[in-house]
C-alpha cells in the first residue's frame, strides 16, 4: 500500500471501500511490526497477538484464564490455545489460585520479560514509521476514529 500519497475523495467513499482499504491498511501494519519483531530477534512463535497476550498478563502480574478472555474480549478456548503454546516456550506458567482450588492462573516467567520488553521497543519503531507523516491533530483524528469502530463493534457485540 503506498502511504506517500494523501486521498482526497471527490466522492464520499462507499462502506464497502473503506472496509476493504481498513483490511488492506492493518494487514500492511500487521506486517511491519512482525518485520520489527524479527529484526528485534524476538522469536518467531511471539506474534503480535500472542505478545498483546503476555502484556495483560505481565500488567496483571497473575490472573484467571476466564478474566483474561473477558479482558483481551477473545474465546476462552483462544485463552486456552494460547496458554498451551506460550507454556510449552517457557514464557508463562499456570499457578494453583490461592483462593480457590478449582481455579488456575497465568503469571509469565522471567524468560518472557526481555521478550516482552523488546517488542515494546519493536511496537515504538514500527508506531513511528506507520505514522510518521501524521500530525499530532491527525493522529488524533484517527483515534477518535478507532474508537468509534471499537463502539460498533461492542455495541453489536451486546446485542447478541
């Protein structure tokens, strides 16, 4: 996707084409910050998703699976997928809940903390480079953008 280029539309855009360009526009972003990852030599199994995951993790020192979906808004079952994963590299541990038996949280390990460190460092670069060409009232703009895409979507979310 060429970023050099300013869109200015002589038409407002169909819905249709905005979605089409919002896929094409994370998908390009998507990639940048894995090339950023590899370039941080943050190893290939620690994708930008999973690294979102260790980072709630890491933020809420040790939690239940359950409050981890509810808080990243994913399937428990993408919790357990992800923990089984994340487990088997040394990354996160699963702890005996202190109260109560029947349930088991994730802390990460000290292994993970460099990890979790250099991808920040990847997330900063690859964020300077994607907006670069933006002006502090743009980035702005785009925010309030984002969010209100994130509303429709909670909103439709809580219809079902």
């Amino acid at each position: 996707m060429n970023t050099s280029k300013v869109y200015f539309p002589t038409e407002p855009p169909t819905p249709e084409y905005l979605l089409e360009i919002l896929f094409k526009t994370t998908h390009s972003i998507h990639s940048q910050f894995e090339a950023q990852l590899s370039a941080q030599d943050v190893p290939a199994y620690l994708t930008g998703p999973r690294m979102r995951f260790l980072k709630c993790i890491e933020e809420a020192g040790k939690i239940k699976m359950s409050d981890l979906a509810t808080k990243l808004g994913i399937k428990k079952r993408t919790v357990t997928q992800f923990v089984d994963a994340l487990e088997k590299e040394n990354v996160i541990v699963r702890i005996p809940d202190p109260n109560d038996r029947r349930a088991t949280l994730i802390q990460i390990t000290e292994t993970a903390e460099p990890l979790i460190k250099k991808t920040g460092e990847a997330m900063i670069e690859a964020a300077s480079r994607v907006l670069a060409s933006f002006s502090s009232e743009s980035r702005s703009h785009l925010l309030c953008l984002l969010y209100q895409l994130a509303d429709v979507k909670e909103s439709n979310d809580d219809m079902n």
